[in-house]
C-alpha cells in the first residue's frame, strides 16, 4: 500500500515536472511575440503597458505572427522525437536522460528570456520540447509499474498546467516580472534530478520484441489515435489559433491579460479532468472528440460573427473545452493500458502518443491561415 502511494505520489511530481516548461511557453506565448515587436522593452513590461496592434488596420487585434507559431515550434521537435525514440532511447540511462532534461530546459528559459530576436525565442521553445519529450519517452516504465501510475502521471501533468499557467499569469497580473523574464523558472526543472531514484525495469527486449509484431494489433491502435489527434487537433485549433482572436475591449483585462487567463482557465479543465480518472472512465472517447469538435466550430463562428457577449461567457467554455481534453488523453491511455496485452502495451502506448502531437502539429499549422485570414479583414 505504501509502495503504491510513493509511486502514485513518483509519478505525479514526473508529470509536474515534465508538462511545466511546456506550458509555461505557450501561457507566454502572445507576450513574447509582443515582445519581439518591442525589442528595447521585456516581456513583462510590455505585457504590463497595454501595447497592442489595434491600430493594424483590421477588424482584429492581432500580433504580426500567430501565437501558433510557438506551438509549431514546440511541437515538431515531439514528432521528430516520438517517431526516431523508440529506436534508441532504451539503451540511454535513465540517469543520463533526466540530467539531459533539466539542462536543456534550463537553457530553453535563457534562452526565451534574453533573446532579442524572433529566431533566439524559437530555439527556446524547441529547446523546451526537446526536454517534455525526452523525458515523456523516458516512460517506457508504465507497462513494468502498477497501473495506478498512469493515473499519477496523468493528474501530475495537468498539475503542471496549472502550476505554469497560474504561476505566469499571477506574477504579471501582480505587476511583477516573471519567473522567466529573470531565469526564475529555471529553477524548476531541478526537481527532475530529486524526484526519479534508481534506474527503471530493463525493458530493451520487450519493446523490441513488440515492435517486430506489432502488425497483429495496428489496426486496433487507430481506433485510439484517431479521436485522439483530432480531439488535441480541435483544442490547440482553439487555444492557438482562436482565442487570440477573441478579445473583449470592454472587459476590465488588456488583450494580454486575457489571452493569459484563457490559457490558465484551460489548464483547470484539464487538471481537473485527469485527475478524475480513478472515480470517471469514459470507454466511447469518440464522444469527447465530437464535443470537441463541436468546440472549435463554435469559437470559429464566435471569431468570424463576435457574437459572444461576455468575456466570462467564454472563461466557462474554455473551461469546458479544457475538461474534454484532459478526459480525451487519460481515458485514452487507461483503456490502451487496460485492453492491450503486456507484451505489446509498452510499444501501444508510445505509438499511440504520436496521434497527439500529430493533431497538435496540424493545429498549429492550421492557426497560421487562420490567423492570416482574419488579420486581413
């Protein structure tokens, strides 16, 4: 019982620790490229101020580059890693790979913080993928743990969207300086090397041996990537590619401070959402998708017609939107851990990660013409 608290408790801080330096990233996402309009002012400052672009021209205020080109930067690493990973990542110590984290995500901070050109902060941002990634493809442990983990790693990693979210949006809408802006932020990676003792179960053979048959169950992995891409396909369509669009003038928050929140809201939703899976499973994850979907059709119309009335109105939906994702991804992966056979879960659920990102990817190149579209009415 208490080895099954402490390994709950392992993994919880994993994915705290993994999803934070991700998260913060794209809560700063309208401020840094705000920044690079103002290169002799910091983020904080300009995030502060109040300037904006509502002099473009457009029915629209909106930045010269969408903040879907820092998703785009954060995500194309993950494609690169999840698909070439499984190759070699086994045979790297564990020890190695969770030093390799923290020192490139402490150098994706420095970097975003100092940089004075649009090209510094897009190395940080893969800088900062690189490290969720290696150490998400660290996770080759669940098969060999008690399953109760997966339940950890899940509630942990909307933890850290919270902790990223709300630490960033507190600090600016106090008046002070974030984290990041001064490294701060850096610091929390450290918790990598304290958190993981000991090296993991010797897996090599079992992912190699799943790997070469794994033809027999392919077509039962769609049945899961599929609604998974498109259900990360539909929200990071919304969070990058439309709420930036959504501003509400007359509200008591600047542009900045309420695409800030929007992102904070999110990770309520989610946090909140995996966390609930030792008390909801939902087995048809296809239903979330489609409520998903029907999310991101909404907003669209929000964005094309500005219908909405109030900024509260749509804190709620975002906060719903972030409750369907978060229940998407966990249910996805207990039901993969739960239906597949030992000799071929460890190799499932790594497969099966590479249907969120490719969703993810799509959205964010989606958010570009979006963007463009909009920003030229």
């Amino acid at each position: 019982r208490c080895t099954d608290r402490r390994n709950w408790a392992g993994f919880w801080i994993l994915g705290l620790c993994n999803n934070f330096a991700y998260v913060v990233m794209l809560s700063a996402a309208h401020d840094i490229l705000t920044k690079e309009e103002s290169k002799n002012a910091p983020v904080w400052l300009v995030a502060t101020s109040g300037v904006g672009n509502g002099s473009n021209g457009t029915n629209y205020d909106c930045n010269p580059v969408t903040t879907g080109a820092v998703l785009l930067a954060d995500i194309l690493p993950t494609l690169i890693i999840k698909f070439i990973a499984p190759v070699f990542i086994h045979k790297v110590p564990y020890g190695f790979r969770v030093l390799a984290c923290v020192l490139v995500t402490v150098v994706s901070f420095l970097l975003v913080s100092f940089s004075s050109a649009m090209w510094q902060s897009i190395l940080g941002f893969r800088r900062a993928s690189c490290d969720q990634r290696l150490l998400c493809g660290s996770l080759t442990v669940f098969p060999a743990c008690p399953r109760n983990v997966l339940e950890g790693w899940g509630s942990g990693t909307g933890g850290a969207g919270v902790a990223g979210a709300l630490l960033y949006s507190g600090l600016i809408q106090a008046g002070l300086p974030p984290p990041g802006d001064r490294a701060g932020h850096a610091g929390g990676p450290g918790f990598h090397a304290h958190q993981v003792r000991g090296e993991p179960p010797h897996t090599a053979d079992r992912v190699g041996s799943a790997a070469s048959d794994s033809g027999a169950f392919e077509q039962g992995l769609l049945k899961f990537m599929g609604p998974l891409a498109l259900v990360y396909f539909a929200e990071y369509f919304i969070n990058q590619g439309l709420l930036e669009l959504l501003f509400f003038p007359n509200f008591s928050l600047s542009h900045a401070d309420q695409y800030r929140w929007y992102q904070t809201i999110y990770q309520f939703g989610v946090f909140a959402s995996r966390s609930s899976l030792h008390c909801v499973k939902i087995r048809r994850v296809w239903i979330l998708t489609l409520l998903q979907v029907v999310n991101a059709v909404f907003l669209l119309l929000a964005v094309k017609f500005q219908f909405l009335p109030s900024a509260w109105l749509l804190f709620v939906i975002i906060f719903y939107e972030g409750l369907l994702g978060g229940a998407a991804y966990v249910n996805t992966f207990h039901f993969i851990s739960k239906e597949t056979e030992s000799r071929h879960r460890e190799f499932a659920m790594a497969a099966s990660s590479v249907g969120d990102s490719f969703g993810i990817a799509l959205a964010a190149l989606a958010a570009f013409f979006v963007h463009q579209y909009f920003c030229s009415l």
